[in-house]
C-alpha cells in the first residue's frame, strides 16, 4: 500500500477551508452498520466511499488517516433537531404551516460545529410542537463554513412537523402559563380533542384546495387559459402531503393520539412518515409497523412530564422487534453531541446488537427521512460521511476524532485542540483592546447606548 | 416673526421667495462682512419688510458664495469658486463665474461647500415615530415598535394568518404625514443633513417613503423632494413566537414575517391578474376585492429589507431574488465581513450602513465579555464602510436614530478612522443615497440645475473640530442650532471655570 503524507501535512498547515480530497482510513475497526464490522480500510474518493473492506486498493496520492485501534463508523444522523434555524415556534396560530424552518437556517450556529465534532453529520431540523400542524421543515448536513444554502441535503424530501397532546393545547389552555394574558392570548385548541379537530379541518381545506389546483390544471391541459386558484402557503405544505411529495413528523406521546393520528392519516389518505417521541409506542407497535410509520425515540428519557409517566427504557427495541423502524434522536443540541452512547444504552434495555443499537442513530433515521440510499451505512457509493472514534463508539468513553462530511474532513481533534489557545488569545486581544478604549474619555458610540 | 431675534443679532437669512422668509442685509460670515444698507437704514428696511412679505414672495433673488472651496462630489475639487443659487437652484458652479448683479454675496475664503447630507434612512419629519427612531429591525433593535392607531386597531383583533394583512400600512405615504415641525429637523439640520429618506417605519409593512428637504416653517408640500421611494419592511415578529399562545397574533417570527411577505407577494400576482381579467370583460364577473394593502405594496419602487448579519445579508438578498423585487438592504452590521461585498455584488443591491455602531452596553457584567462574534462585531463595525468602499460595494450610511449633530459627525469619523476614505463617506452621505433612491438627477451633489441644498463648513466636514457655518435647503439659509449645554453626546468636562 502505498502512501503519501505531503497531502495531509499541507491541509493541516492550510488550516480551515475544508476541500474534498482522496483519502484512505486505514486499519480501524469499520462498522459498516449494513455490511458487518471488520478491521480494515475506507477509501474515500470524490466526497463518496470509494471502497471498505479488510484489503482496499488505496489510489496513488490519497491522504491516509491512520485508524490503528480506533473505529470508524458513518457518520450519525439525528432525526429530531432544533439546532441551526433561528425560529423554532411560530406559535401564534394553529396551523402554521406556512412558516418554513429553512427561510431562518443560522449556518453560524456554533452548536452545528458541537454536534459535528460529536460525530453528528446530518439532522433533521424540526419546527416545535406549539401547533396540532406546525411549520415546514428540512434537512440538514453540519456542513460547518458553508453558507445557509450550502447545509441543505440535496435531494431530501422536505417534512411538515405536526403535534399532538400537551404542547399544541398549552396555548388554549387559560391555566397553560400564559397568566395574566390568558384572556387575550389564548388560541383554539385548549384540549386534546381540539388538536384533532384542528388537524382533520386542515386536511379538508387541503383537500378542497387540491381539488380547485387539480381543477385548474386539468383546465390548463385542455389548452383553456383559466385563471389559477390563489396560492396559498398554508395549505400548499398539506397539498404536498396529501401528495406524498413531504413527509409528515409528528410530535407524540401517549398510545391514544398515536392511533388518532394514525386514523386521520388513513382518513385522508396520506402517510406519517415518522412518529417524534412516541414514548408509548411500545403500546401501539404494531400499529405502528402495520401504517409504515418510523419511529424516533429517546434512548431512557421519561418521567419529566405529565405525558410520558408510562415511558420505559425498552421503547426502542420493543418497537424495533415489532417491525417498526426505530431511531434514536436528541431534540436537544446537548444531547445531541453523544448520540453514540444515547445508542449504546439500547443494548442495555432490550439486548440489541451493537449494530442494531448503531443503526439506531445512522442508518434506521436515514430510512426515515428517504436518504438511506446517500447516506447512514459504509458503503460504496454512498456519501462520505464518517466518523473516526478513539474507542468503541457505543461507549460513553469513546471521543471522536475525525469527522469527515462529503470526504472533506470538517473535524479533526488534534487540530481543535492545537487551535484553541489562538482563538483564546484573539478574544482576550478583543476584550482588552475594549477594556483600552473605554478607558479613554470620549471614545465615540452611538446615541442611545452609555460607553462603559 | 421668530427671525426678527436672528435679524438684530447680525446673522443672515436668506431666500426672499417663500413668505415665511424675511430679507437680510448684512451677512457676515467667516470674517467677511457684506454691508448692503447703510446702517441707519437697516432697522426702518427691515421693519418695512416684515409688514410687506406678500410683496416679496416672487421675488427672483440670488445668492452667491465666493471664493469658496466647492467639493461637488460629482466632480472635482474647486479649490476657490463660486455657487450661484437662485430660486431654490444652483444656478452656477465653479471657478471664474461671474456673480451675477441682484446676487447676494458671501464671502466664502476659509470656508468650504458640501452638498447638502442625505439621511438616507429615518423617520425625521414624522414627529410621531421620533420615539421609535431606532427601525425595529436596524441596529437600535428598538424593543417597542411605535404604536400607531393602526397598531392598536390591530392588537385588539389579533392577526390570525397573512389574510388579515398584519402590521401593514403598506399605502401609507411618508410624504402625506411630514410636518415642518417636527423638533428633529433643526437639530439634525445641525450635522449638515438637508435631506432625508422619510420613511413610515412601523410594523412589518411601514409604508411608502419619501425624499424630504428638511425646511423649517414651511408647508409640508414644499418639502417633498420625492414620493414614493420604496416601500419600508421590517422583520420582527410580534413576539410570542414560543410555544405559548399568539401574542400579537400572526406572525411572531422571523420565518413568519418572511412566510407573510412571500405570501403578500402571490398575493399580489393573482391580484393583479383577477383585476386585469375583470377590466378586460366585467360582465357575469363576481368583482374583485380591493386590497389596500396589495395597492401599496404594488406602488413600490423598492422595498427596504433589514440585514445586519452576513447570514441576514444572505437570507436577505435570496428572499428579494425569490419576490423578484427591485431591493435595498439596510443594517449592515457586519459589512466588514468580505463576503458581504461580494454578495451585494453579485446581486447587485445596495446597503444602507447604520452610523450607530454597537457598544458594549454600560454596567454589563466585566467577566461576561459575549462571544468572540459580538466582540467582533464592536471591534469592527465601524470599519465596515471601508470594506464596501474598497471592494466597490454600492452604500450610502444612515443616522439609525442619532440626533445630535455631534454624535452623528463622531460616527462617521469613526468610519473614517476605521479606513473610510473621507470622500467616500461623503458620497455616502450625498450622491450615493440619491442614486440609490432614483434622485441624482436634481440632488445629491453641486451641479448646475440641482436643488440648492448645501452646507458651509469651516474645516473638513466630519473634523472633530470643524463647525457648520450655514445650512441651504432649497436655497433657504439656516444655521446649526446652538449645541445644547448638557447634551447627550456632549464631551466630558465641559464647563468648569
């Protein structure tokens, strides 16, 4: 095997701007997820997996990274994440299906950077659950650098979050928080059957909505010149539903709204791609698996609200035996930097294998957000998107070293540690050059604001 | 008449035309001294003149400054020329122009003409929005947006969806609410800013904006240079976005502001092919309704967007591309970000560059220091006018709610000692604004036909120690109100023995 360092040495020196390169993972434990686990390499050619396997070819050129006594897996996908938008709620209605978490994607977030440097390469960013129908949503690469655009995942079909139980009835509620204001501010609906009520009325307005569009455009294919029905952002989102052209994510807790909405699906004839939470699912799985809804669940979470006083920490793999498509997800940023362990825990509750319990949070969360072809598994032709870990990744004591995305490597321990005395410095430049010009008497601001 | 105090302390106005202004005689500026009447006679004219105005009021006066230097910016440098102004125009620039016989004359040696400063974005001429100076979406991040009765109107019914067109005033027009007495217009007057972009700023659809001479005095008709000018937008929900219930109602995001304006955008489409269709053939056609709100947004020119941040600079200019709608972005927070220019480039928009650069707030915790990003941005803010000049991104620079000529004249010297070529920062305040707002054919420089607006300065305009001499708006003299003794911007240790 030939090999050449100059590569890596130059990207190193170079510093940030990540470019794709040819690489070669060599002699690490390689958890493939979809073909087994064996010590070997991973070459990485073009942004995709060129080849895995215990014997690879490495091309002339290529950067090896060497994983002697570390494992290499791909790269995590979270499928419930609030994280790089800067709006999670817009609460003000019921149905806010027009509002689109794309429209605010913060790509300077910092905790893209956290989840990334947590092995985290691809999320699922969520509208909240203050609404029965919510906002759309999307998904995201942690592409960290690139502009907003840049960390969409191409070719993902976009979602709707839809919720249920507590947090969409919170609003409606006079005694749900609101105090004083609760006169004014409350919104329909203040009850769980409210919630439904508000989800089966937008269906019926989508409908009678698709129909005037489908009305028109069969009018535009006789060659008539009509003029189009109004377009509207509410319903748009719902009309794709029902088209099958976005999938439906749905904030849930207690077994009875999961058959509510499961019902008001078959209903209206669409499909929850994924169930959120879904904490008593164990109850319904195999409901569940029958409607081919995924489910997105935490790890051993319970207990912290009203809603989720049967949860147990067997969810997962309860659901996962009963045919149900299970993952494991963060909905929160901390969290979300050691989903690897939040996977290992299903082993513990429920016996699962270390690659069951790994597909969990890479490959079950791509099959639910349809990019299970690009991503979530080592494969040959899939994107590059891996993950290098010091230990067994399924520890709390693994820590990730390398994280490449689309083969550019976007994390590399070594180098975050080196830098971060540089970046001390320059903050501490700033403050004190802050600290320098206050000192001095009438340094110039702007009115409104007292210099310190 | 309130000149009369200005008459017998010896100081000039000038622009016999309008019957508000009076005639003057001896002007005495920069050490020079023009005497017109003899002495004895001053008091007898003057009186006779305050009860004969009418008489006056179409009178064909000229006034020259002389032996000036003349930064036109549209131009060179006249090192020592001449300005004629007549009839509220510049008749005249340069140097060897003959002053014409009737003209008043000023002696300018010492003393240097600017066009007259351009804020290009305010809210000075409409009194009531003065509290919310600061543009819900600018810089100032003014926690409470202006409450106007539409406002209110709108609180008590809460907006439940883009159909109920929220916050929006969109066919309100800046030109029909300025009023000569707004208490901000002598003051501003002060910094050399003659002219402003008068926008409606309240909600998320202010209204049209207007150019606006600053006269005092005067009826609002006169002032309005022109209108409309674009359509001011702001991108603040009305709180409440949070998981609890609707606050103000719809939108209380910034995705649901942007989901509302794309919506009032295919709005408008179907709109305007409903009442084409209707115009075309009534008959056996339900009639559409009016929408005031479509109207006015339909009326606009160009639509002022807000961007401080490079990820807002982005999401904005992408938004604009999306309503294929004619764009001026304003904030500007962190031009000084290289990509800002490039973006601004490549979709060709210009940026209106807030003066008020961020500071750390007083009393904030000494071992909080914020993030590397916020640190960041108050160390280089100010140099962001420099990074535009030098990448030859198009800007103009705005007040953002800063009154007091000292504290505007600082700010921009703040650009200047950040890398701001001082003519630069002129044209950022002159010629650019007017190209922006379609303009620069009648303002925005010294040339022959342009409106007379000009400001006299002793000293290089935005020295620390330069004074204004004299403020002309539309050929009409004014000076810079007396500082005020304890003011806000004021320099420390003023007074004393």
């Amino acid at each position: 095997m030939r090999i050449q360092c100059m590569a890596l040495i130059t990207c190193l020196l170079a510093g940030a701007p990540v470019y794709a390169q040819t690489y070669v993972i060599r002699n690490g434990t390689i958890m493939t997820v979809a073909k087994g686990t064996f010590v070997g390499s991973v070459v990485v050619k073009d942004g995709k997996i060129l080849e895995a396997g215990p014997n690879v070819t490495a091309p002339v050129g290529a950067t090896v990274i060497d994983a002697t006594g570390a494992f290499v897996t791909p790269g995590i996908i979270d499928c419930h994440s609030h994280i790089a938008i800067e709006n999670v709620n817009e609460g003000s209605v019921a149905v806010s299906s027009m509002v689109d978490v794309r429209d605010v994607i913060n790509p300077e977030d910092i905790a893209i950077y956290r989840a990334m440097a947590g092995g985290v390469t691809t999320a699922n960013i969520l509208h909240g659950s203050a609404n029965p129908i919510g906002g759309q949503t999307l998904v995201l690469k942690m592409r960290w650098g690139a502009d907003a655009h840049g960390l969409i995942f191409e070719g993902a079909v976009p979602g709707i979050k839809f919720a249920l139980g507590e947090n969409p009835k919170r609003a409606g509620n006079p005694a749900g928080g609101l105090g004083a204001n609760a006169a004014t501010t409350a919104r329909y609906p203040a009850t769980r059957m409210g919630v439904e009520d508000v989800i089966r009325e937008a269906f019926n307005d989508a409908k009678a909505y698709k129909s005037d569009w489908d009305a028109y455009d069969a009018a535009v294919a006789k060659g008539e010149h009509p003029i189009p029905p109004r377009k509207d952002l509410r319903l748009e989102p719902l009309k794709e539903v029902l088209e099958g052209k976005r999938y439906v994510h749905v904030h849930s807790y207690l077994a009875d709204e999961i058959l509510m909405i499961l019902r008001i699906a078959d209903d209206y004839g669409f499909k929850v791609r994924t169930l959120q939470h879904v904490l008593e699912g164990y109850k319904v799985a195999k409901e569940i698996a029958d409607h081919d809804a995924g489910a997105s669940t935490f790890s051993d979470w319970y207990d912290y609200k009203e809603e989720v006083r049967d949860a147990i920490p067997y969810n997962a793999a309860i659901m996962q035996k009963k045919g149900v498509v299970v993952s494991l997800n963060s909905d929160d940023p901390e969290l979300m930097r050691h989903l690897n362990s939040e996977a290992g825990k299903a082993m513990k509750y429920g016996g699962l294998t270390a690659d069951e319990a790994l597909a969990m949070v890479t490959l079950n969360p791509a099959k639910q957000l349809g990019i299970d072809k690009q991503v979530g598994s080592i494969e040959t032709g899939k994107d590059a998107d891996l993950v290098v870990y010091d230990k067994f990744p399924l520890s709390d004591y693994a820590r990730v070293q390398k994280v490449l995305i689309d083969g550019k490597l976007y994390f590399d321990r070594d180098k975050e540690i080196a830098g971060q005395e540089a970046k001390t410095a320059e903050m501490m430049k700033l403050i004190e050059k802050e600290k320098a010009a206050a000192a001095r008497p009438a340094a110039g601001g702007g009115r409104g604001q007292v210099n310190p | 008449m309130v000149r009369s105090a200005s008459l017998s302390a010896g100081s000039a106005i000038l622009g016999p035309w309008p019957s508000h202004s009076i005639l003057l005689f001896r002007i005495d500026l920069g050490g020079g001294v023009v005497d017109w009447f003899p002495t004895l006679m001053r008091q007898t004219v003057a009186a006779l003149l305050l009860t004969s105005l009418g008489a006056f009021a179409d009178d064909p006066g000229a006034m020259a400054i002389r032996n000036a230097r003349i930064v036109t910016v549209s131009g060179p440098v006249i090192a020592k020329g001449t300005v004629v102004i007549r009839k509220g125009l510049i008749e005249a620039v340069g140097d060897g122009i003959t002053v014409p016989p009737d003209a008043w004359i000023v002696e300018g040696d010492g003393l240097t003409v600017y066009p007259g400063l351009i804020d290009s974005l305010t809210t000075v001429g409409i009194p009531s929005l003065a509290t919310a100076a600061a543009p819900a979406g600018g810089r100032g991040a003014a926690a409470t947006p202006a409450v106007t009765p539409t406002d209110t109107a709108a609180a008590v019914t809460r907006s439940m969806g883009p159909e109920d067109r929220p916050r929006t005033t969109s066919w309100a027009l800046a030109a029909d609410e300025i009023v000569a007495t707004d208490r901000r217009i002598a003051t501003v007057r002060g910094a050399g800013i003659t002219t402003t972009a008068t926008f409606p700023m309240r909600g998320i659809f202010g209204g049209q904006g207007a150019i606006v001479d600053l006269l005092s005095d005067e009826k609002p008709a006169k002032m309005v240079v022109a209108s409309p000018i674009g359509q001011y937008a702001a991108m603040t929900g009305g709180g409440r976005g949070g998981g609890g219930g609707g606050g103000a109602g719809f939108p209380g995001t910034t995705m649901g502001v942007i989901s509302y304006i794309r919506q009032i955008y295919l709005d408008l489409d179907h709109y305007q092919a409903v009442k084409a269709a209707y115009a075309r053939d009534p008959r056996g056609m339900p009639r559409p309704e009016y929408d005031r709100a479509l109207e006015g947004i339909a009326a606009s020119k160009r639509l002022l967007l807000p961007a401080n941040r490079l990820v807002e600079v982005d999401r904005m200019l992408r938004f604009a591309a999306e309503l294929k709608q004619n764009t001026v972005l304003y904030g500007g927070l962190e031009a000084y970000r290289p990509e800002v220019a490039e973006l601004l480039k490549k979709y060709n928009t210009p940026l209106l560059v807030s003066l008020k650069f961020p500071v750390r707030v007083a009393d904030s915790d000494p071992d909080e220091p914020g993030t590397l990003r916020a640190l960041e941005q108050r160390d280089k803010a100010p140099s962001a006018p420099a990074a535009l000049e030098k990448a030859g991104a198009k800007f103009a620079l705005y007040s953002d709610g800063i009154e007091q000529p000292r504290d505007f004249q600082r700010a921009v010297k703040k650009a200047i000692d950040a890398g701001l070529s001082k003519e630069a920062a002129l044209r950022a305040l002159t010629l650019s604004p007017a190209e922006i707002y379609g303009v620069a054919d009648r303002t925005g420089s010294i040339e022959k036909g342009k409106i007379a607006n000009l400001v006299v300065t002793k000293g290089d305009l935005f020295d620390d120690a330069t004074t204004v001499q004299m403020i002309i708006v539309d050929g009409r003299k004014y000076e810079p109100e007396p500082v005020p003794a304890t003011g806000a911007g004021g320099r420390g240790g003023r007074g004393g023995n």
